[in-house]
C-alpha cells in the first residue's frame, strides 16, 4: 500500500520531469527579445529583412574614454583629441561611405584595438580583442589610453561573460552563430522617434532664415534615432563590440 506521503513525493518528481515542465522551464529564459506589436523591420544592404525593436538604451552605452557618439562633434575629431592624431582610412562613397581610425595598446601580451568611424550620417566605435586584418593601408597609432581594463561608460568590456552582456543591456533582439570562428553574435537593434529640442530647433531657424516656421516644424519638429550594438563572445566571453548610433530628419 502506497503511503500519502511517497505518493505526494511520486506525482511531484513525474510533473518535474514531464514535458510540459521542461517546456515551461525553457521559456523563462528567453535567448531573444520577445516580439513586440511595436517593432518594425529594415533591410541590410544585402536585401535581408531584420527586426527593429522600439526604444534606446542608455547614452553612456554610447561613450568610452571620453568620446561621445551623441555629440554633434565629429567623432574623429573627438578621437584625435583624446587619443591623439590619426591618419584615417576611408573607403566607399554615399551610403556605403567609411572613414575610421585606429588606436591600439602598447601591450603585446594582451593587443586591444579601438577604432572611431562614421558613415554618411552615423557614428560608431569598435573595441576588438588581439589583432587582425586592416583595411587596405589603415594603421594603429599606440595610445596608453587602449587597455585591456577600457570599457564604455556604461561599463561593458572585453572578457564578459554573455549573462553579463543581457545583465547590463537586455535580452538582445536577434542572435546568430558565426560558424568560421566558432562565435555567437548578438545584437541590439533599437529605433525611436523623438521630438527636437527647442534650442536646436532655434538653431535651425538661424542655419535656414528662408524656410518658414511651417516648413522648420515639418521637417525638424522630430527626429528618429537608431541604435545599434553588436558584441561578438568567442569562448564565452566578449571579443568584440561595436556600438553605431544615428540621428536623421
């Protein structure tokens, strides 16, 4: 005769190992964002559609040592005005257009690398562990600014683990395995709509006195704003991260 209490014990351990239990178990970890009724979808310049979620991350995920992607200064003027003159390497024109510079630590045991670029309208910045291939001609100036402790403000740096990255920025909104170099991507894609501060707005009416006000309300009352962070973790941990921000009427 059973007892109640092995049986109570009996019918636990089948609802913990049922399928419905593992399911369950599975999906309070999600690996990705959920989708949203709120989320949009772009093509890359290969014509893939990728998902957009609504809303930004904090400005200081957009920031390290002292450069600023938000800035409306030229993020390779910034560059050169913390970490030093650098001859950039530009590459592309129009919508493909690429300009960057590289900074790299003067340690060989442990090599980081720190490029600044722009595009046609964003700005971005890559912080990549040990070296690897240039673009054609581009050089590394050597900065003891570029360590292996360097982080955005935020305090994302090489070495962390993938739970340390989705602690500090989220669940990201797709994921993929790089299968060359054995490495998972992950990438944040967010974009939003925000309303111009009234001291640009003001600025605008002085850079164009031939529109009118009806003209600077439709064409600068708002903004989007996209971001977008991609890190690269090889043997669980962060390798590579890049970190792209834009602003366009």
């Amino acid at each position: 005769m059973w007892h109640p209490h092995s049986l109570l014990q009996l019918l636990c351990a089948a609802v913990a190992f049922s399928p419905l239990a593992s399911r369950l178990s599975g999906q309070q970890q999600p690996g990705i964002a959920p989708p949203s009724k709120n989320d949009t979808y772009a093509e890359d310049e290969k014509g893939r559609k990728f998902r957009v979620q609504r809303g930004e991350l904090p400005a200081a995920n957009f920031q390290i040592a002292g450069v600023d992607l938000l800035k409306q200064e030229d993020v390779l003027t910034q560059a050169a005005r913390i970490f030093g003159s650098m001859e950039s390497a530009a590459s592309g024109d129009a919508g493909d257009y690429d300009e960057s510079a590289c900074y790299r630590s003067g340690d060989e045991t442990h090599v980081e690398r720190l490029f600044f670029g722009k595009g046609e309208m964003d700005s971005y910045f890559t912080l990549v562990a040990g070296d690897g291939p240039l673009k054609h001609g581009q050089k590394c100036r050597r900065s003891p600014l570029v360590t292996h402790a360097i982080a955005t403000a935020a305090g994302i740096h090489l070495g962390m683990s993938t739970n340390e990255l989705i602690a500090a920025l989220g669940l990201p909104t797709r994921r993929s395995q790089i299968r060359k170099s054995h490495a998972e991507r992950l990438v944040w894609e967010l974009e939003l709509q925000k309303r111009t501060r009234p001291r640009d707005l003001a600025q605008y009416r002085k850079d164009y006195p031939q529109e009118s006000e009806a003209e600077i309300q439709a064409n600068y009352r708002f903004y989007s704003q996209s971001e977008r962070i991609v890190a690269v973790v090889t043997g669980g941990v962060l390798t590579e991260l890049t970190a792209d921000w834009l602003a366009s009427y």
